[in-house]
C-alpha cells in the first residue's frame, strides 16, 4: 500500500536532480554549480556568477566581458513597460508590480514563440537584465521622480543602485550590493525555484514561469521575510527594547524574524558574509545601530529559544541582508524585490534545467497526488438534490 | 537511508489532504464536495459549482440568487486594466495577457491587505468573476473592436459568449457553455492547482497565487492542450485523412493530442459529458466534420496505440472540448483562457484551503529536496580560479 506522507511541505521528498546547486543544511554548505558560495562571494560579480548558473562554467575574460555587455545592452525596458508603471497605484505591492512586468515583458520578447533552449536563455538573459531596471523605475515613478535610464557603463550592482538614486556609488557600497546578488542567486529547490520549474514542467514559457516564482517570492515565509525582519527591527529600535521583544514574541508563540529555516540545521553559510558587511557599512555611515540590534537578537533569541524548545534555533540569509540593504538607503518593502533581481538568475537556470536537460522526462509535468477527506455524506458520494427541493 | 524518488513529477506521491475534490484515476470518478461531477454537470450552473466549491456546500435558492448578483456585481474590470489590454500588442499570447491581467488586478482590490479568509475569499470572488471580462475583452480588443460591458442579467456562461460576441446566446448554446465551464472548474492536484497551492504556502496573496497557476495553465501539456487538439483537426482536415494521421503520428514517436491523462487509467469521464454536447451542436450549426473527426480519431488513434505499445490510452477532457468549443465560435487560442475562466473557482477553493484550513501548517511552505549531481570537479567542490588565471 501506497504510504501517504501528509501536510509535509514535501521536506525530505527528493523530486528531482540537479547540476545548478546544493544545499547540506546539515553542515550550512551552499554550492553553485561545483563551487562553494562562500569563496565566490566577495570575488566575482553578479553578471560572473549568472554566466556560471546559465552556461555550466565560469567565464574567461573574453566572454565575461561579452556578457556583461549583453546584460548591460538589454537593461532596457520597453516604453510601454514604463506607461504601465506610470499607470499603477503608487501604494500597488512592488512585488505585484515586478509580476505584471514579467507577463507583460513577455509580450515584447522576439523570441517568446521559440520553445528552444537557444531561444528561452535568450529570454533569460533579457529578464535577469531587466529586473533591477523595473525594481528602480518603479521606486522612482512611485515616489514621483522620473526614472533613470541605465548606465552601461556599470556593474549590474553599480547601475541598479544608479538607477535607484541618482548617484553612481563608489566600489565598496556597490561592491556590498554585489556580494549580496552573488550570495541570493540561487539556492537550490526554494519554494519560488520550485514554483518556476512546476510552471515549466507543463511546457510553459520561461516568462509564465518566471512569474509564478516572483509570486512565490513575495510570500512572507519566503522571499517577504529580509522586509519582515527590517520591520522588526525598526520595531524594536534601541538596545535597551532587545530583552522584552525576545521574551514576549516568543511568550506569545510567535517567532523571531530570520530565525529558523526550512533547510539549515546550523547558521546559514550566506549570514556569515552578509553580517560583517552590514557591520563595515554600519560603521561607514556613522550608524551601527541596527547591525548592533541584529547581533544583539541574534545572541539573545537563539539563548531564549534554546531555553524555551530545548533545541538550537539559527540565523538565516535575510537576518543580516536586512540591516545591510537599510544601510544601502533601500526602501524597506524593495528589499524583496532586491532578493528577485538577483534569484532571477538562478530561476532562469532551473527552467531551462526542467525544461532541456538530457535527463528531464519531456512529457512529465509534476502532478501529485491528494489525499481525499471531504467525508461530507459519510463514506459515500452525496447525492444531488435540485435547488427547489434543497 | 532516505528512498530517492526523481524525476516522477510526483506522480503517486501524497502530498496533502484535501477536502475539495477527488479524481479516482481508475475508475474515472470526477467528485467535487462530495458530489459526483457527472451528477452535476447539466444540472447546475458555473456560479452553483463555484459557491460549492468555495463554500463547502451547494446553496439554497436565495443563497445562490445573492451569489449571482454578487458575481454579475464584481464582473467590470478596472479602466486601467482595459487601458492596459488596449496597449498590448494585438498577437500577444492571450494567456500571456490574462496572466498580466492577474497581477494589475490586484493592485485595485481593496481587501489586497487584508490577510484574513473573508479578505481571501473576497479577492477569489472578485477574481473568478472578472476572468471572462478578461478574455472576452482582449479578444475583441485585438480584433479592434470595442470590449462589450458585462450585462448583470446574464449568467456567467451566457454573458461571457455575450461580450465575446455582441449576442445574447440562446439557452441552448448558453447551456452547452455552462456545462463545460461546471466540468472544468476543479480537478485535485493538477499542475496549474498545485502551483497556486505551492505559492499560496509561502503565504503569498490569492492573486500572487493565481498568477502562478495561470503560467502553469498556459503551458502545451496542460492547459495548453485544448488548443492543440484543435490545431490537430484543422490539420488533418478531412476524414479521409485520419488514418494516415494516425499512423505518421505514431510511427515518428509522437503523441495524439487529447489522447493520454496523468492521472486516468480510463477514458475522463468529462469527456462522456463534452461528446454528445459537440455532436449536439455539430447538428445544430450543421457541421459535423470536427466532431466526426474527433470520433473517428479516437477509435483509430486508441487502436493504433493498442497495437504499438501494447496498452490502452483514453480519451482526456481536452478532446471534446476543443469542437465544441470551435463550434461555438470561439478562437483557438482563447480555447486555454476560456479553461481558466472556469478553473479559477477550483485554484481559489485551493488556495483558501491551502492558507486556512484547520490542517494546513501554518508555518510550512513547499520545500522539496533534489539530488545534487553536479560532478564538475569530481567528488570534492571545485578550487576557484580568479578569472585573470584561468
């Protein structure tokens, strides 16, 4: 008999392989195709690193060059693109507007009806340039400013800062923003990952795809939560607050905002890069407050909840990425939208591994199995009564 | 040791229970509540099934008057969104469109913020019955026609062929519709249910949710598949042409569309219900070819296959569907759209049932594992090369 695992959010359930990467959250380790993500963070760029994620390998100086220049020639988006954001609600959800501005990229993509592996990464690489373009135009045109076209003469970090707020950033602020990109590429089967590559096994395009994982980005236990724990924290605000919101949130049986993962059994290897940039850029601007409140969290939470569970809780990527982006002058509900323009890249990866690899099946689209409950006339089916005789 | 299970489409894996629907794959049993879709089918409307569907039961008289009047209320889109279908380009790909269409939808909804089930269900009303707008409207828009306001009087099914088409369909006609939207309006765990589900747990919005689920409808081997079965008859054209059709399908490898289902052992028993209504129509519009082509393909395409593999395959719901559906005079590419107008009720029941069901976990989102078999450098993670050396 068929056991039935039930109400699990598929932890534990292996559903496919992949070359793209690997998590042990037994041991925090964190591999992009072959290579530890800690030792690329820090050393290659953003464009570097999705050249690694699309293309299997990482690129020499000719063809990174190359690369960066089609990424910077397709920052552009399309005029109408622009109309529309100009159109929408100045309170709309960002995140709401970036999956409007998928589906409606796809209507200006040449090559959306060719279903070719050549004709979808060129789709990819189109979308991973244009992301940070609409995330900054539509902080601008919300905020009553016009938007800044982009610099091809930048770093896909430098230009999205650039574009954000006028001023092109000098090489450690961009360079922060850059390790961050490289750090949130990719991250293996993540619920918006696995959103893309679901969307991508029924044959979808890579643009439907895409815009199912910003869906699932946007959620509050996902990609929501780098905004959640800034809230926190601004929440909380001085030192002195840090012991009382520890003990009531968890008295209440609520949870501490970049505490816990769903794969990680010890810290998150990517929060070991992210927190000493969030100090450095903390003490660069004079304001090492909210790096102090995270360190202090951190040290307390995991105490208190040792204390209270009997077992260790630990740091994640957004608890520290939060504080760093609120340095970086980020508006607090764009951080999620930051954390798109970067997975971006590694989505495109998946849909093109669901949906060309030699290995994946061509006519299996994921369709799993329910288990049926709805006893609403007992072991039987009901039987239908006409309205007038209800 | 952890059992391996890759690349199934998780088919046969149980991954929660549910209470909305149950497809026997075996028997070809379609339930919905409780009740057998076969026994509803003809004898209620779309917005019967949909108040089921949502609200856990059928509704008396007055209970269904008001959700009537409440769907025909919410039915006018915003002006911004016809502003934005306006600016489209005319060959965009209608699902491309109504995807789009989602997420401009969201900003104008009142109750985007309000997280609560009521708040949900609110947006899931608004939302199933501004779809056929939707599709309605972009159909006579990129044909340069005026969009048709919804008229309050009609039921969804004959005011949806009323805005397509500027005439109010006899009942007949509206009937056939009707039906067709009743038996597509829920189906378990399909891939396009399963991706708003699978958004939805990250706590994501309804329209975030629905936004996935119509990327995952859009594509060829789901949703996608009415069209193309469509696309097959016209090709074929003529009935002295089938039995070539059959055999030069089958001997390069390729697959009948229509024929073959994930999740059936037997023919679908929608596909009962949809023949005699194409045939009816054929009739009616006197005009049998499409269904007669349907018929003859069936009977030669299942023994054909019977021959080659040494199994039986069955007829799915896509492949009466598709006459109909040209009889009516639908376009073949709406032929995908006109499927999410109806399966809209089933992802919001899902998603409802996803965020707030007394079992679902509140804190568990869909997480999947993968198999990592990125040999790139061997067994051990591959020593990074700084790109001047390499």
């Amino acid at each position: 008999m068929e056991e039935k695992v039930i109400n699990t959010g598929l932890r534990g359930v292996t559903i496919a392989s992949t070359k793209i990467s690997d998590v042990d959250g037994a041991i925090g380790k964190l591999v992009y195709r072959g290579y530890l993500a800690k030792d690329l963070a820090g050393k290659v760029s953003f464009e570097e690193i999705t050249y690694l994620l699309l293309y299997e390998e990482l690129p020499s100086e000719t063809e990174l060059t190359d690369f960066k220049q089609r990424i910077a020639q397709e920052r552009t988006i399309p005029d109408e693109l622009v109309t529309f954001l100009e159109a929408s609600p100045k309170d709309a959800l960002p995140m709401d507007i970036l999956q409007a501005s998928v589906s409606i990229l796809a209507q200006y993509d040449p090559d959306l009806k060719d279903a070719s592996r050549d004709g979808s990464a060129r789709m990819a690489v189109r979308m991973i340039a244009k992301f940070a373009t609409i995330v900054a135009a539509w902080d601008r045109i919300r905020n009553h400013h016009k938007p800044i076209p982009p610099n091809p003469d930048l770093t896909h970090a430098a230009n999205f800062l650039y574009m954000l707020n006028g001023e092109v950033p000098d090489d450690e602020l961009s360079g922060y923003l850059d390790t961050c990109l490289v750090l949130h590429a990719e991250h293996s089967f993540n619920a918006s990952t696995f959103a893309a590559r679901e969307v991508a096994s029924t044959r979808a395009h890579m643009y439907a795809a895409v815009g199912a994982a910003v869906g699932s980005l946007s959620g509050a236990l996902h990609g929501g939560a780098n905004t959640r724990v800034m809230q926190m924290l601004l929440e909380i605000g001085s030192m002195d607050k840090v012991d009382d919101y520890v003990r009531d949130t968890l008295e209440k049986g609520g949870v501490i905002m970049g505490l816990g993962h769903a794969v990680y059994q010890t810290d998150d290897p990517r929060a070991h890069i992210l927190a000493p940039m969030s100090k450095a850029l903390g003490e660069r601007i004079e304001d090492t407050l909210w790096y102090d409140l995270s360190k202090a969290l951190e040290t307390k939470g995991k105490a208190a909840f040792k204390e209270k569970k009997g077992r260790d809780i630990y740091v994640n990527v957004d608890f520290f990425s939060a504080s760093l982006y609120y340095y970086m002058g980020i508006a607090v509900d764009l951080f999620t939208p930051v954390f798109a323009v970067s997975r971006i890249a590694g989505w495109c990866a998946h849909v093109l591994e669901e949906q060309f690899a030699e290995a994946a099946p061509k006519t299996a689209l994921y369709r799993p199995e329910s288990d049926y409950v709805g006893d609403y006339c007992g072991p039987d089916e009901c039987v239908f009564v006409p309205i007038d005789e209800r």
